[in-house]
C-alpha cells in the first residue's frame, strides 16, 4: 500500500521504533527490500537518490514501486533522497512520489527556509509529505560531498516554526557511506532537538555501517527513520562477486538479492526493537 512519510513516522512515533529508508537502484534491489519487508512485516521507505535520478531510473523506479506497492498492505513511502529543489520534486511529486526531501544543509538559513517552504506548499497539494535538513551530513552519497557538519541548535526551532516539515534530517557526526572507524554522534543534540516545539520526527541519514547500540540510543533519543544506502550496495555487489565465476545469470542476480534481504532483515529488527506492525487498518 502505497502511503506518505507522515504516515510511517506517525506510527513509528506511537511505536517508539524507527522505519528503515533503503535506497532502490534496479529492481533486483526492489524485490531484495521487499522479500525482507514482507518476511518481518514492518513499513519501508524506498528511496531514489540523485545517482539513480543521474543513471536514467525515476520514471521507471516510480512504475516498479508502485505497482509493487499495490500488490502489498504493508506501508510502502516512495521517496525522493537529498532532492535539489522545487523543479526536481515537482517532477517526481508528477511521476506518484508520495514524499520528498529538500536538502538545503548546505545554504545559508533564510535562503534553505525560503525554497523549504515553496517545496512544503508544493508537496502539500499533492498530499504528499516533505523531509528537509539542518546541518549538513558527511561523507559522500551519489558523488555529492557533504560537510559533516553538526546541526546548530539555534537554527532549529526558527526553521520548523517556518517550514513545518514533516520530518527533519539533522547532522549529529553522522556521515553517508561506510564509516573506516565507529563514528561518535552527539546523542545530546538528539535530545536538545526533542525538547523543542513542534519538533517534527528527527532523520538520521548516513545509518551504514553504524554500531548497532549506537542505532538503539538514537532510536530510544528519538530518531524515527534511518538511511540505508551504501551496505545494500555493499551486499549486492558482493552477492554478484562470490558467484561470477559460475557464469550463470540469474542464480548469480538471487543470490545478490538474498545477500541484501538478509541486510534488510537484519536492520528492520534492530530498528522495529519489540514494536509490531499490527497490520492494515
Ligand atoms: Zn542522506
């Protein structure tokens, strides 16, 4: 069932859990997420990055997604990651994306709260949900580099009071792609951000690849979605490494999907905690 950011995070609010977001980039990647969606029973985020807008996918990532969201009741978002701005969301918001992100961490705060706020009225009336970011995140996804940034707390009650997004990325020492070293997050912005009016459900991108305790305490903080690019890349790849000896097609393409299902199992567990997804309302 395909439904908004909103909804999801709604849920994983009363649930004190967390909905993965995992980026799609064919669909062997799809049906991998989905086989461990369906398995565990927990509402997904499927995201399009900028590097699958770049290689030619949306339009038929879009179809993929939808239609195999209508043949499911569990929760389904499609999601655009790190969009770029009003043209760009307006695009997908066209092609059925129920949510977007804009990410203006990297502008000055009047001018990221401006195009914030023309892609919030835009998403609003297509019923669709927005996600925008304070504090620019590190490391490099889709061959954009971030500036690690930590999110400045006195930036973020003026920004939601203005915006009113429907959930907020913050940096916290988090970074995209695979960490070398265990990273070490600022836990007590997570909870200075909590405490703050109408603070809508706080993101953490950049979640490959971090020490699963440190995934739990940012979930009990607060956090309620979490970014999952790089380590269903990692295991994909790895799927098709192990197996390209034997030559053979599409034993090769289900055991990569197998490797990023066990992925996706894993991190729905660890984000879920004991919460469950009572099913179709
Ligand atoms: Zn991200």
């Amino acid at each position: 069932m395909l439904t908004t950011l909103k909804d999801v995070l709604t849920f994983a609010e009363e649930k004190n859990a967390a909905i993965p977001h995992f980026n799609i980039d064919n669909l062997e990647t799809i049906e991998a997420i989905m086989d461990g969606v369906e398995a565990e029973q927990w509402p997904v985020i499927l995201s399009v990055g900028q590097g699958a807008i770049k290689a030619g996918q949306v339009v038929y990532l879009s179809d993929l997604v939808k239609r195999i969201a209508s043949e499911t009741d569990i929760p389904v978002v499609l999601f655009l990651d790190h969009g770029i701005g009003y043209e760009q969301a307006k695009m997908v918001l066209d092609l059925g994306f129920t949510s977007v992100m804009f990410d203006g961490s990297r502008l000055p705060l009047e001018e990221n709260i401006r195009i914030s706020r023309q892609v919030k009225e835009l998403a609003e009336s297509y019923g669709a949900s927005i996600e925008c970011e304070l504090g620019s995140i590190g490391g490099v996804e889709d061959g954009m580099k971030g500036g690690h940034n930590l999110v400045d707390l006195s930036q973020v009650e003026p920004f939601v009071q203005a915006v009113h997004p429907d959930a907020l990325a913050i940096g916290i020492g988090n970074a995209h792609g695979m960490y070398k070293a265990a990273p070490s997050f600022d836990f007590d912005r997570i909870r200075a951000c909590r405490q703050m009016k109408d603070i809508p459900p706080l993101v953490l991108h950049g979640g490959s690849g971090t020490p699963d305790p440190m995934i739990r305490k940012a979930i009990e903080l607060g956090i309620r979605k979490i970014n999952v690019a790089t380590e269903l890349r990692m295991a994909f790849m790895e799927g098709l490494e192990e197996t390209v000896g034997k030559r053979d097609f599409y034993p090769m393409l289900k055991h990569a999907k197998e490797k990023v299902t066990a992925v996706v199992v894993q991190k729905i567990r660890l984000f879920r905690g004991s919460a469950v997804w009572e099913g179709k309302e």
